[in-house]
C-alpha cells in the first residue's frame, strides 16, 4: 500500500510539474503554509532581512 501511495504521488509530482505548478512559478498573493522549522515560516520572518511580495511588486 505504501508503494502504490508513492507513486500515485510521483505520478502527481510529475503532473504538477508538467502543468508549472512549481514553486518558481507561484503568485506572491498565493496563500502558503510553511512548517514552523522553515526560515521562510512567518514566525522566523524577523531573523531575516530581504524583500517582500509586496516591495516586489510596489510598482504595480
């Protein structure tokens, strides 16, 4: 069962990847849920000095 659950998976991957459902290629204005652990987690946002979404898009 975990086999099939891990290419189901891969299969899915492999289909985000073909669509351009890739990080790269995500909205700033996408909702997006870090674990606490990740620097980019909005918690440990203060330890970190580098632009914004917003500053990114302020000529808009």
């Amino acid at each position: 069962m975990l086999a099939t659950m891990k290419k189901w998976v891969a299969a899915y991957d492999r289909w985000c990847e073909r669509m351009g459902f890739v990080p790269e290629n995500r909205r700033c204005c996408a909702p997006v849920r870090y674990d606490h652990d990740d620097e980019r987690h909005p918690d440990n946002r203060h330890q970190q000095s580098g632009t914004t979404c917003d500053s990114k898009h302020a000529d808009r």
